[in-house]
C-alpha cells in the first residue's frame, strides 16, 4: 500500500478490520491531517501496546527499483517494498502472532497504537495520541514497538531507548564580489573553515555503557552564484546531532554559539530539538522479551540505544518500560528495501512468545 506520510493508505482501515473481528475496540484519532488508530481489548491486569507506524518515506526513482516499490514483490526469499523492514513487516508479525492467541486467556490488557505521521514531522501521530491517554488516565505499563532493530539476525539487538537529536540551520554573511579583487570581498565560506573543523573534530562525549558517543555531521552545504569568479554573499549550512542524555539541547546550542562567537562570524542560526533522549527503565517486560529471544533464537540478545530516533521518545511520557523490536535496518529507506521472508517467521515466533511469556510473569 503506497502510504507516504501522511496518508496511511488504507492501512489503518486493515489494520482495524482485523483487530475488530478479535473483540478489540477501535478508534481513529485525526489530528491535523494525520490519522491515528488506537485500538484496546481490555481485561485485568497491565497494559501492554504494541506500537508501530504505517507511514512510509518515498520512495526515490522508482525505475532504479527492481520491482515496483509498492507492489510487496515476493521472490521467495524476500518481500521487496518501501516499509517492508521500516515497519509494515513489524506489524504484520505481530499481527500474525496475536492470530495464534485466544485473547480471553490473557491476564493483561493489549493494545494497538498505529500512526501515519513517524518518518514526517510527528508532530501529530503518537505523541498527540498518548497525550491524549493520559490526559484519559489510561496506565501503560508496557510498550513494544516494532521499529527494525536487528543487525545479523532477528533478535540478536533490542532497543531500550534512544538518542536525542538536534538540528541546526546555519546562515553565514559576507560580502559578494570578484574573485580578482580578495581585498574587496568577505568570503563566508573561507570563514566557515575553522568552525567546520572544530564542530566535526570535536569529541563531544564518550557514551557510555548504553549509548554510543554523540555524533555530528554535516548534511548540506550551499553557497555561490554558480560562476568561478564571483564569491558569495552568503552560505547555507545544515547539520546535525545525534546525542546522548550525558548532554542536553542547551549545552550543544551554548558551545556552537561559542565557537561562532569566537570566530568572529556574521550568522543567522536556527536551532531544533526535534528529539529528547530517553532510556526506559529495565523490568519485568525487557526479561520477558529477552527470554523469549533466548527460548526462540537459542542466543542472547544485546541491549542497545543506538539507532536514529522513534516514536518510543514519545512513549517515554507515560511512564511505561519500552522495548523495540523489529527486522534488520540494513536496506530501510534505500532503494529496493527488502526483507527476508524466514526473518519474518522468526520475529512472529518471538511475538507470540513474548505474549505467552508476559502472561506468565503477570500472572496473580
């Protein structure tokens, strides 16, 4: 289903569809233009969601693919398609493996919540949704999310959370001129050298046990009129930050002013904290899944907090100990993404063995 944020192509409509012939209770949530779908069967106990996105990113020139990107082409060794890995293939599965269960045998309360607005702005997907519960009292006690987490093989890595991300749009001004006459120029990009190598050279933290070091890097430079003897008047810079919770938003921002300042820079300078670091806590629900991993695979699993971000930042709020699992990020958002059909048989197995599991440890 062509399902670019953010339309959900019909996703939602299947999705509910099915969940509704297994006695859950559905409801779409519309805030802007985006489509939400929160869907509970209720019964004592906790509450556990599975949650997930069926928004796609485009996907790029569709005659460099080898089968129509939306198509879900299957060779019999992988299902090719935008979303297949990043997730479309984490929901099937769990839908799959809620199939192999009689719900009325569950001693928790099990939940959907599906967006059609996580790879866009997110600006009203989950995190208008679970405002919402809570502005409802609703209690989460657990989430799974099925964003692509593996690296070798399924359930070799989960996530139990992630880094923070900032983004920062940089304009530099100078003086537009003849490239012959240096004396009567002020080349913004020649000013630009000394703060481009102490941003990327600086080591800005070390990580630590769960989270890599942060990261920076450049993603676009844009300067000049097009000729070779005229120099701009200005440059356009963007980068970004991938950072740990060993730093925050307002230290990033106070060292790039810093190092601008002391460059002697004219700039213009745009900061967006588009994602706050987050760690859940460890508990009952991480066991389960690493036993179930563990039972399944017969290997165990590595605890993670690398990754870009996901909507589990969202989650955060409500107190609930989250856990992502999904397929292989390898081929996500590139041209033919693909996943293998095995691996998707063994993330439905972990799925129902996580279900099972939980049942088990939340029994009274």
């Amino acid at each position: 289903m062509k399902s670019i944020t953010p339309d959900d192509g019909g996703c939602l409509d299947y999705i509910s569809s099915f969940l509704a012939k297994k006695g859950f209770k559905n409801e779409i949530l519309t805030f802007g233009e985006v489509k939400n779908l929160w869907s509970i069967h209720k019964a004592d106990g906790p509450l556990l969601i599975f949650l997930g996105h069926v928004d796609v990113v485009p996907s790029g020139p569709e005659e460099k693919w080898s089968h129509d990107p939306f198509s879900g082409f299957d060779d019999g060794e992988y299902i090719y398609g935008r979303g297949t890995g990043d997730m479309k293939g984490g929901i099937g599965c769990f839908m799959s493996a809620l199939d192999r269960l009689n719900l009325e045998d569950l001693n928790y309360s099990l939940a959907f919540l599906i967006t059609s607005d996580e790879e866009g702005p997110s600006k009203d997907g989950t995190v208008k949704v679970v405002d919402e519960l809570i502005k409802r009292g609703e209690k989460v006690d657990y989430c799974l999310i099925g964003e692509p987490s593996t690296i070798r093989k399924v359930g070799d890595n989960i996530r139990v959370g992630r880094r923070g991300s900032v983004n920062v749009e940089l304009e530099i001004t100078g003086k537009q001129g003849h490239a012959a006459y240096p004396e009567k120029v002020d080349n913004p990009i020649h000013r630009i050298s000394s703060f481009l190598e102490k941003i990327t050279k600086k080591v800005w933290d070390e990580g630590n046990d769960h989270f890599p070091p942060t990261s920076l890097q450049v993603t676009n430079i844009n300067g000049g009129v097009g000729a070779h003897n005229v120099t701009p008047d200005n440059l356009l810079i963007k980068f970004n930050l991938r950072y740990s919770p060993q730093l925050s938003f307002e230290k990033i921002k106070s060292e790039i002013l810093e190092f601008l300042d002391s460059d002697g820079i004219n700039y213009k300078v745009d900061f967006d904290s588009n994602a706050e670091p987050y760690y859940s806590k460890l508990g009952i629900f991480t066991e389960v899944v690493k036993r179930s991993i563990k039972e399944q695979c017969e290997f165990d699993t590595t605890l993670s907090c690398s990754g870009g971000t996901s909507d589990g930042r969202f989650m955060n709020k409500t107190g609930a100990e989250i856990v992502e699992l999904g397929p292989k990020f390898e081929s996500i958002h590139k041209i033919d993404e693909k996943v293998e059909k095995i691996e998707l048989e063994r993330l439905t197995n972990i799925y129902h063995q996580i279900l099972i599991n939980l049942n088990d440890a939340t029994k009274r």
